[in-house]
C-alpha cells in the first residue's frame, strides 16, 4: 500500500472522529504519521498540528451553523490558552523525541481511560474564572508540546468548569482546538523544514472530507458507542507506542 494510500485512510480516521466527538482524532494523527507514514516525531507533531488546525477549523464550521458553539466563553477558554500553547510549542523542539513519545503515549493511554468511563462531570453552580483560565492554559501546553489539539480534556472541562451542555462543549472544544494549534504552529515557524507536504496535503484534505461524515456519523450512532469504540483504538496505539520504545 502506498503512503499515499495510508495518508488518506489516516487522514479519513482523524477527520471522522474530530467530526463526531470534537476531539480526539488528532490523537491518531501523531502515530499515523510516525508509523505509518514515516516521520519523525518531532515532524509529526509539527505536522499534526496543521492537519488538525485545518480540520478542526472544518468541523467548527459545520457545529456553528447548527448553533452549538458557545462563542464568548469559547472564546476566554482558548485565549487562555495560547501563550501556554506557544512557548511549550517552541520548547517541544528541544526536547529528545523519545520523551516526546513517551509524553504522547502517556496523554493518549490516560485519554483512552477517561473516554471508556461514563462522563460524571455536572456544570458548575457558577464559573470560576481563574479555574476556567487554569484549565485553559493547561490544555494549551499540552497542544503546544505535543501536537495534539486536546478536545479529549476540551469536552469535559467545558461541562464541568463552564456548565455547557456536552453537545455545545463538543461543539465550543473546536473553536479552542483551532486557536491553539495556530497559536503552537506559530511557535514552530522556521522548523518545518523536514515535513513530506505531498503527504500531509492529501492527510489534510481527507480529515477535512472526515469530518464532515463525522457530523453526519454523530446524529446516527449513540454518542457513547462511537467513544468506546474510539477509546479502544486509542488504548491499542498508546501501549504500541510505548512499548516501542521501551523495547
């Protein structure tokens, strides 16, 4: 199979689950790029951060136009996050890619975890401004480091700490995965040097496609069904990640 190929199928996986949980598809990304497709995981990343800015973009657009976005607490919860995002996103080339890796299989096994159990968050009595900052910020380094765009930990603190609803959260958790990632990518300028772009276009585009049918895939399947399903695969690749690089 070419890498084409696989770039496509890849891409398609991504876009579908972005689509249709708001997240957690960028977590595929950064795997499927190392050991599928061949890049470093330094470029991987870097890479996964413009698919994911470009898909998540995508999706965001399709959830505002049916009215799930919340715009102006959307809105503080990212920028809380892009300074955070865009220094760890200058540290992460620093960094040796074998703690890179671990760090990403680590993130992606507790991801998993936390997506196999029922969802026990309750919107808050009243939002916490500085807890809704921390959050915020928190998820912003952890998209910077790693290249993921972080709408696993997105959806749950959007519920919990700024009382949406989970169909708005998965809606809003896009518009704070887009601007951080163009807030780490910007951090990253001056080192794509190495990145394959006759494969990460067709990735792109094919996540882009993806999520589209991951909109439409959310309106048919139980919500619950498509995360249990999601958070096996992701289990499989974390253990898979670490374990090669243990070995």
């Amino acid at each position: 199979m070419t890498a084409l190929v696989l770039a496509l199928i890849a891409g398609a996986a991504v876009g579908i689950a972005l689509g249709a949980l708001g997240g957690g598809g960028s977590v595929l990304a950064v795997p499927a790029l190392i050991y599928l497709l061949g890049f470093s995981p330094s470029a991987a990343s870097t890479a996964s951060l413009i698919i994911v800015a470009a898909t998540s973009a995508t999706a965001l657009y399709a959830h505002a136009r049916d009215g799930h976005v919340a715009w102006k607490v959307g809105s503080l919860f990212a920028a809380a996050g892009i300074i955070p995002a865009y220094f760890a996103g200058a540290a992460s080339g620093r960094v040796p890619e074998a703690v890179l890796t671990v760090a990403f299989s680590v993130i992606a096994a507790l991801a998993a975890v936390r997506m196999f159990r029922p969802s026990s968050s309750r919107p808050p009595e009243r939002i916490r401004p500085g807890k809704a900052a921390g959050a915020g910020a928190g998820l912003g380094a952890v998209t910077g480091f790693l290249g993921v765009g972080g709408g696993f930990l997105a959806v749950p603190a959007l519920v919990s700490v700024l009382g949406l609803t989970m169909r708005r959260a998965v809606g809003t958790s896009l518009l704070v995965i887009t601007v951080n990632s163009l807030a780490a990518l910007v951090a990253r300028t001056g080192t794509g040097g190495g990145l394959d772009w006759a494969l990460i276009g067709p990735f792109t585009g094919a996540a882009i496609l993806g999520a589209w049918d991951g909109k439409r895939l959310s309106a048919k399947v139980p919500g619950d069904s498509l995360q249990r399903a999601f958070a096996g695969v992701l289990l499989a690749v974390a253990v898979f990640m670490l374990i090669d690089v243990i070995v």
